[in-house]
C-alpha cells in the first residue's frame, strides 16, 4: 500500500506540527483570557501574541484583528457592516460572501476568469447609495489573483468601502492589507495549517461592525463568548510559520506546473485555466473533456490521491461550477473540472501518485493518446 | 474463491455496489466485503428530498443516502454519492407524468433502471475500473455455455425480475446481483449478523419519488394542466358521470368512481386522453387475449422475427405468469396471443416473457381495444 497523495489544500491543509503542539501546550495551561487572575493574565497574553501573527502576516494593525470561527462567518459579518445600502460582489466570490448579500450587485469577470475593472467601474457610477464592494484576493477554485488593489482604488474614489476575502491568499502569497487599501478583510486559519474553526475579520475601523455576538466584551466587545484560545493560539502559529514559509510556498509553483505539463503531455487537449495568469502557486484548475469531475474525484481518491471537482462548499451539483461559468465555460468542459491544491507536505512524489491514478482513468476512457 | 469474476482474485476485483440506503442493498455490499472484494458504494441521489427526507419506506431519499454512508463506514468501503437529480427528473419524472396524461400506467423503477442504474451509474463504473456493478435487486444472473441469463429470484414473493425486463445482454454481461439466491429473511438475518446499521429499516413499498402512493399529486405538480374534467362514459359512449382527470384512473380500477347510476359492479376499461373520456364497463369487458408491445428486449438469444414462442408472461407485476405465445413482428415489436384472457392489461405497464424460471425478455404493451369494444 503507497501512502495517499493528499492535494486539497485549498480544502484544508494538514495542520502543521508545531500547531499541533502549541494547541495541545495552550489546552494544558488553560485559563480564561477575560479572568484577572495570573492563569487569565496568561491565556490573555497567549490571544494577543497570536493576533500579531496574524496581523503580521497580512501587514495589517493587531488591533483591528477580530478573532472568529471562520472565514466563512468573517465574510458573512463583514457583509452585515453598518450603513451600507448597496453591495457590489464579483461573480466568482466565495458562497460564503454570495449567499450572505443574495440582494449583491454581481460584478461579472472576463473569460480569463479577472474581474472586469471596467464594469466595476460602471457599477460603482451608477447608484449614489452607500456601496461596499467584496472581491476576493485569490479564487478558490481557479487561484486566480484578482486586481484588488485597483479595484479597491475604484470602490475608494467613488466613496465605497472594501471587503475582500483573502481566505485562500493569506499565507500562500503575500499579503499586504494597507498596501491594498482595503477596508476588512477575511482570514481562516485552517487553510494554512492552523486548526479548523477558526478564522479572523481584520477590520481598518472595527467600530464601523455591528455586534455579532451578543453577551461579554470579547474581541472588542463585537463577539462575545469566551474566546477559543487554544485555536487562536494554533491559528498564530500557523501565520507565523505560513510566513516564514512564503518562499517555499512560493516555489511549489514548480511542482504544480510540472504537473500541468504532465497532463497536456497525457492529454494535449486538457484545459488549464488562468494559466499565464497571476495564480496562486499551489492551484491548477483543468478540465478534460469526456473525463467528468466525479469520475476523477472518485477514481483518483480510489487509487490514492485526494483532489476536489471544485469548492468542498459546493461539491455535489451537477451543473457547471458558478465559478466557471463566470468566465463562459461550457458545460462540456465545466463538468470535467477538477482542482489541484498542493502544499506544505506536497512532494514531487505526491505529483507522480497523482499522475499515474490519472493516466490510467485517462487511457480507460479516452484511451492512449 | 472468487464467484463474481473469473481468473481474477477478489481483492483484485473492483466490484461498484449500488448501495440505496436501504437492507437489501447494503447487504449486497457487505457480503461482497466480507468475500474480500475491492467494493466501491455509490449512491445516486435521484430528486429534492427535502420533501421526503422523513419518510420510510422508500430508497434514494436524504436519509437513505446518509444510510448508505454509515453502512459503507461500517463495512469500511469508500462511498460516493453521484447526484443524478436532473436527468433522473428529465428521463424518469417527467415521462412517468407523461405517460399518465397519455392515459397510461407507467413503471418508472424500470426507466430508472434503464437510464441512471444501468447505463449512467454502470458507466462510471467502467470509468473507475470496476470489474462489475452489483444491486441488491431478487433476481438470478446466470451463466450458462450458450451465454449469460436472467432467471426469477429464488425468493418467488421477491422476485423483481419483472422491473428488469429491460436489462440488454451487454448490460447484464457486466451486472451482479449476489441477494437473487436468497430470501428476504436471509438477507434480514446477514444484515443483523453484519450489524449493518439499516438492520432494521422497512422494506421499501412504493415508487421512491412519490410520497405516500399519491402519484396524481405528483403527475399534477409536473404537469398542472394535466387535471382538465371529463366525463365517464360506458362502452356505448352514455355519459354516466364526471370525473376531475384522467390522471386519477388506471385500467382495471374499480373503486373511486363514483357512480351513483351504476347498478353492476363497473371497472375502468379504457382511457381516451383525447376525448378526456373515461369508459367503464363490466369486468368481462377488460378481458384481452392479444397485446401488443414495442420497445421489446429479447434476452432468449437467437430468434428470428415471426417465429412463435410459447412461453409465460406476465403483464402486470403481481400477477401470475400466464401461458401465450410470442412472435416478434420486427422493429423492436412484438404480439402477445394469451392462452386465457387477462384483465386489467393497461398500456405502459410491462409484459415480461418467461421460460420456466429463465427470463426471455419483455417489451411495453401498447394501447388496446377490448375484446366486446373490438367486437
């Protein structure tokens, strides 16, 4: 039996070990962070180590850090800011941004799978009520970089505020909050190693949020309950690690565009998308005619390497991901997507597993090229 | 010992079980486990089960498909569910509501069958490699030197032959179906003896999609206009009442008609869509010796259009089979010549040719004249 190729990064990644222990060193010492005594001085002094990690890691002040419990519920709040009438959201956000604004503004993207600055430029013009735009730094499926500082100068000269959902950039390519300009931004820890369930909304005004929990005055009194501290704790280790580990990061760009030309060498016809484009290092998103998502999903997981037909948030539908049909995609071709995500354990024997589990469902079906 | 698949050791042998949530299936999968195969669960989630998530009794719902999920963890096989609901919706819904605007009475477990289970799922089990697909259907794959035949269950109160008439040569060259030799009382023990979590689930009773057994509600929500009053009339076309659709008859009914005037037991012989008529008569006016079918799947293997075959049939699925013969008239056609009349023969319903135990094949009975009206 070889070992399983696990490429889901954008899934989860696996936690990292030195998380794994700070998790496990902050559930023994215990303590409640909002308690006077030592043991909650401690557990205190423990949160706000973790928020400056990951403050640190997107450039962004500590204190605009809200710790939450997920990427998921940081785009959900951001959306929910106060005195905001109008929302304008490109057509390849997260499900956790699209179904939190169902009443959104779509921004359409190009064929490329880019937002469309121009549209968005005309969307911005074209109402005077209070307007904030969420546009997500790195898209999850495709890995596609989006131009969000120029799209956040848009939203800024036309007097709106800047959600961007940095879920899956943060930690995989650097970020710079302050140098984007925008307004909040949403994190989750477990993308980049961290535990699961727990994520962060870093806000430029943390005032300008309405409460989302009700109760004590934790995290700046916006979301009461006793914080998850051994998850913070992990959470900051990860952005610690996931920082000192950008360059590595960086060059599993090699690994993931050696795998792509092993594909087009198998199947010439195979479609990668936003190749040539700004991507995330570690995502490849193609799609192979006759060779459907499920039946790569289910057959490669059979022979050992786990990858995705898309979003886990979606997996399920039959339909075309939104995501691709954003930029146009055909159903012939949309439902024979599948994503790549590679990581920090990703090795180049990872990428032969995969390889040889995907030729042989290649040959089965469409035979040898 | 490998039974499923010749010169091939069970763990080498990749073996898709269709797993529904459901007993019979679930055993299906962990027999084949425990036998050492390389078993793969999937399970097809066939329509919105939002609106039947709590009931009992029927496959491929919310909770039967997390059924099938806890069984294959408890067995230890990888499970997948395929969601199927569009074409599932577009090939087996639709046509079944279609089918009832026509005046007919459809069998959808055998459309299903025919399209998502056997040549969908059946497909993708050949993309994955599989060796075979296995069901948890009663009925008997056989293998005999002139080639592979379908034969009734063992478990006559079971057998399910009936909704597999339709299964194609080459489609059962590649089909299992490991519970054809056992009864449902054996098959209820190896699930308790698995410890299967579904060990003590109900039977399945009616067709998965309609809740209740309340098909018009159904055909109504897919076809709204299919609800259109008529008038029920005799043979001689004398207007005996009314009726609020076609949709809420089948040949050979007897209850719910309505009928104040009627002084002898009335049935529903024939069902005009045109004329929205519905025409009752006497029970001896059901009576039918010759059918005709299209559509036909011949499983006997060599025949030659016209020659006679005189075998058994059945031509609804709880009834007996019947003594006639059978001549295939070319073009997927074929007539039926009963040896006694049967009542009740409503057009979409299956007539399905038996050797003895052996299936010949089946075609679907096309729309008749009785006897007295031909007369």
């Amino acid at each position: 039996m070889t070992s399983r190729s696990y490429l889901d990064f954008n899934a989860t990644a696996p936690t990292r070990p030195e998380v794994i222990d700070a998790v496990a060193e902050a559930m023994r010492e215990g303590g409640n962070a909002s308690s006077v005594h030592a043991d909650g001085r401690a557990a205190r002094a423990r949160v706000e180590k973790a928020r400056q990690h990951v403050a640190t890691l997107v450039g962004a002040d500590a204190t605009g850090v809200i710790f939450t419990g997920s990427g998921t519920e940081s785009n959900n709040q951001a959306l929910r800011c106060d005195n905001i009438e109008r929302i304008i959201v490109s057509a390849v956000e997260h499900e956790s941004v699209l179904q939190a604004r169902p009443d959104a503004v779509v921004c359409p993207v190009t064929p490329e799978g880019l937002v469309d600055l121009d549209a968005l430029a005309r969307l911005l013009e074209e109402s005077e009520k209070s307007t904030m735009v969420s546009i997500m730094l790195a898209n999850n499926e495709t890995g596609i970089v989006q131009p969000v500082a120029e799209a956040t100068q848009l939203a800024h000269n036309a007097g709106a505020l800047f959600h961007c959902d940095a879920v899956q950039a943060a930690g995989k390519i650097p970020v710079d909050m302050k140098a984007l300009g925008v307004d909040s931004m949403a994190l989750s820890a477990h993308k980049i190693g961290g535990p699961q369930g727990v994520g962060a909304l870093i806000c430029k005004t943390p005032s300008m949020m309405p409460r989302f929990v009700h109760g004590g005055g934790q995290e700046s009194g916006l979301r009461a309950g006793t914080e998850n501290v051994p998850g913070i704790v992990g959470y900051g280790v990860a952005a610690e690690c996931a920082l000192a580990g950008l360059n590595d990061f960086g060059a599993l760009a090699n690994l993931r565009d050696a795998l792509e030309e092993h594909v087009l060498a198998i199947e010439p016809s195979a479609v990668i998308f936003g190749k040539g484009l700004d991507r995330l290092p570690n995502t490849s998103k193609f799609a192979t005619k006759g060779l459907t998502s499920e039946v790569q999903v289910m057959g490669l997981d059979l022979d050992g390497a786990s990858i995705s037909a898309g979003s886990a948030c979606s997996a399920g539908r039959v339909e075309t991901p939104y995501v691709l049909a954003a930029m146009g995609i055909p159903d012939e071709i949309g439902l024979c997507a599948v994503r790549i995500s590679l990581g920090w354990t990703t090795t180049p024997a990872d990428i032969d597993g995969f390889i040889a589990g995907w030729q042989k469902l290649h040959d089965r079906k469409l035979g040898k090229s | 010992m490998n039974t499923l698949v010749t010169n091939k050791a069970p763990a080498d042998t990749r073996i898709v079980v269709a797993m529904s949530g459901g007993v019979d299936s679930s055993v299906t999968a962990a027999l084949l486990a425990e036998q050492g195969y390389d078993v793969v669960g999937v399970t097809l989630q066939l329509y919105d089960h939002g609106a039947a998530v709590s009931r009992k009794g029927a496959c491929c719902a919310g909770q039967d498909i997390a059924d099938a999920g806890r069984v294959a963890e408890s067995i230890g096989i990888p499970h997948y569910v395929l969601n199927y609901e569009s074409r599932f919706r577009e090939e087996v819904i639709d046509v079944f509501a279609d089918a009832y605007v026509r005046g007919e009475t459809p069998i959808p477990c055998v459309l299903c069958n025919q399209t998502v289970k056997f040549r969908d799922l059946l497909g993708v089990a050949h993309d994955l490699g599989a060796d075979a697909l296995a069901t948890g259907h009663y009925i008997r794959r056989v293998e005999t030197e002139g080639g592979v035949e379908l034969h009734r269950a063992a478990d006559e109160s079971k057998d399910q032959s009936y909704f597999l008439f339709a299964t194609t040569g080459e489609q059962l060259d590649y089909l299992r179906f490991p519970l054809g030799e056992l009864t449902k009382d054996e098959t209820r023990k190896l699930a308790s003896r698995f410890d299967l979590p579904v060990a003590a689930k109900p039977d399945s009773q009616d067709i998965c999609f309609v809740p209740q057994g309340r098909y018009a509600d159904v055909v109504l929500k897919i076809r709204p206009d299919a609800a259109k009053a008529g008038d029920i009339v005799d043979l001689d076309g004398n207007v005996l009442g009314q009726h609020d659709g076609i949709i809420h008859y089948t040949i050979g009914q007897r209850r719910g008609l309505h009928l104040d005037a009627a002084e002898e037991a009335l049935y529903v012989i024939r069902i005009d869509p045109d004329a929205k008529q519905v025409i009752v008569g006497p029970r001896e006016a059901l009576a039918i010796t010759t059918v005709h079918l299209n559509n036909v799947n011949w499983l006997g293997g060599d025949i030659t259009v016209g020659k006679v075959i005189e075998c058994e049939v059945k031509v609804r699925s709880m009834r007996p089979p019947v003594v006639a013969s059978v001549r295939l008239t070319g073009d997927g056609a074929a007539t039926v010549d009963l040896a006694a009349a049967e009542h009740g023969v409503a057009p979409g319903q299956a007539c399905v040719f038996y050797d003895g135990e052996r299936v010949l094949g089946g075609g679907w009975i096309q729309r008749e004249k009785s006897a007295i009206e031909a007369a």
